[in-house]
C-alpha cells in the first residue's frame, strides 16, 4: 500500500526559559545554567496509507497538536523523520515547503479562532486557490468557491458575509470549505468537532466523511482504539447513558505526568490500573498484537 506520510521517531521540544538571562538560575550562590525544555512529542512514529483515515487518540496535553503542526512543518521538527507521498521532507526550508502547504491542510479545533474576522467568506476561499493557483481568475475561483460552499451547507448569499455572523458549526463548514479549496491529497482534522455543541457534531463527522468519499484525500483525524489499558481507560472515561443514570467507570486517577520531567519506564504508569513492577522500570517496546495493530505495554 502507497503511504501519504511516514512519521518516524518524531520529537519536538519548546525551550521555555525566555532569553539568554532566563536560561541562567542562582543555585548555592552560583549563577548557573539550567534548560527547562517542555517534551511535547517523545519519538512518537505511525504511517498513513494513501486514502485511509488515522486516528489518532489521546487525552488533553499529550502532544496531539504539536505532532500535527510538527508533521506539517508549522514548527521545525526537533527529531526523526517525515515523510510526505514518498519524500522525505524533514528539513524542507519554507520556502521548498511552498508546494507541500496546497498539499496538505490543516482542520482547526477552534472555528472562532481560525477564520481571519475582517475577511469576508468568499475571499477566506478564494484567496488560497488563488495564491496556489487552483483557479486561474478571480471569477473562476469564485465559482469554485461557491460550489465548495454549498457541499458544506453554506448558501450563496452567505459568502459575502464575516465570520462572526456565523455560528460554531457554520464556521467549522467554513474552515472545512477553506482546506478543501486547495484541492489537497492530505487533510489533518485536529479534533474538528470539540468545540462545538454534541447536536452538530455528528453532522460535521458526517460531512468530513462523505468529503472524503468524494474528493479521495487521506485523513489524519485527531480524536480513540482500545487495547492498550490507557486507551481502553480513556474510552470507559466516556459516559454512558443507562436508564436516566449517567455512569462513569474506571476514570483515570492522578496527572497527566510533566512532559518537563518525564517518568521512568512506561509514562502511563503511574496512573495504569493494570501497572506492574517493570512498568516502572522499564519503556516497553512495540508489539504487533494483530496485523497492523500495534501496541507499546508490558502486559501484551
Ligand atoms: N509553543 C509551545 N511552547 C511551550 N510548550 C508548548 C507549546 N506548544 C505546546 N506546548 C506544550 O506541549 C504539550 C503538548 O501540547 P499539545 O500538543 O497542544 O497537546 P494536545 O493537542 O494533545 O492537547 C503541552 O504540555 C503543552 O503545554
Ligand atoms: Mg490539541
């Protein structure tokens, strides 16, 4: 199977000592040098085959978006290797990146911050196809645009507007129509549908998936896979309606662990129910439970 992207081993890590004089400290009297870095994604690896959707699942903080901004290169990658339709684009400087941003769009989680507020809905659509050269004229980029606008459920009359006359949905619609403007092979929805109410979100999963049937892009869908206990924890996390009663089981105790000092051994061990004496002592490797699933635990 043709791979869209091949992420190896990828790490990123935010300096969070400001300046020249915020990386020194006094200690014992002594002016020394201390580096407080955040390790926002530990050698984190996966693939995508071309025209399949991937998931991928985690709780608050664990380096979801940074691992999309990473792959996309909005932040420079700080180890491993990506590679995108067969090219190894790691240290692609921006400008070599030019062609890849057509090929390659990004969902947002916040449709309140991700629309520009002073640019009306058609032009937020035409400017990319414009700039990437989709559409040649400002005519036929605005029939394109309009075309886009109404997969998505926005009406002619709409695209003259701005976006704070829209609401959370209608704006994800919008954002949607944005990213599929470009015609690109690659779409990351970093969790499209968490800011919105629970009535829209189905329709907006629905719409993602229906789109992706029409226009064969690959997906990597930032959101859940049980098997290994953290995930199998994150989903009896989620409520369940029985009767009148919402019932919650086996929530996860305790932090999530300080990606400054990171645990020894496995990093979800001190919150796994299931943790044994060498979860502590020692990072598990990779395991092929079935084909192509994988999972990184002790117990397997
Ligand atoms: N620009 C940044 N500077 C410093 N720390 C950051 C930056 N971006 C993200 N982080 C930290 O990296 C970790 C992962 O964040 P993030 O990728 O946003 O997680 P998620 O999307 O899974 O909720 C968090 O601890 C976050 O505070
Ligand atoms: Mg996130």
């Amino acid at each position: 199977m043709e791979k869209i992207l091949e992420v190896e081993n990828l790490e990123q890590k935010f300096d969070l000592s400001t300046g020249v004089l915020g990386k020194f400290k006094f200690k014992k009297g002594r002016l020394v040098k201390e580096e407080r870095m955040v390790n926002a994604v530990n050698k984190v690896s996966f693939s995508i085959d071309k025209g399949k959707v991937f998931s991928l699942v985690g709780e608050s903080g664990c380096g979801k978006s940074t691992t999309a901004r990473t792959v996309i290169k909005l932040v420079e990658p700080k180890g491993g290797t990506i590679k995108f339709a067969g090219e190894d684009i790691t240290n692609f400087t921006p400008g070599q990146m030019l062609k890849y941003r057509k090929r390659m769009q990004m969902i947002f989680q916040d449709p309140y911050a991700s629309l520009n507020p002073r640019q009306k809905i058609i032009d937020i659509i035409t400017e990319p196809m414009l700039f990437h050269k989709v559409a040649n004229t400002k005519k036929e980029a605005e029939e394109k645009a309009l075309e886009l606008l109404h997969k998505v459920g926005i009406r002619p009359e709409q695209a003259t507007r701005y976006p704070h006359q829209f609401s959370g949905g209608q704006r994800q619609r919008i954002g949607i129509a944005r990213a599929l403007a470009v015609e690109p092979e690659f779409i990351i929805a970093d969790e499209p549908v968490s800011a919105l109410d629970v009535s829209i979100q189905a329709q907006i999963l629905n719409l993602l998936m229906d789109l992706k049937d029409e226009f064969k892009f690959s997906y990597l869908f930032i959101s859940h896979d049980p098997l290994h206990p953290y995930t199998k924890v994150l989903l009896s996390a989620v409520p369940k309606l029985s009767g009148t009663n919402l019932k919650r089981s086996r929530l996860v105790k305790g932090e999530i662990p300080s990606a400054i000092n990171l645990p020894s051994g496995c990093y979800f061990h001190e919150r796994c129910p299931y943790a044994r004496p060498i979860c502590k002592e020692e990072m598990p490797t990779e395991k092929e439970v079935k084909d192509n699933h994988f999972v990184l635990c002790h117990l397997y």
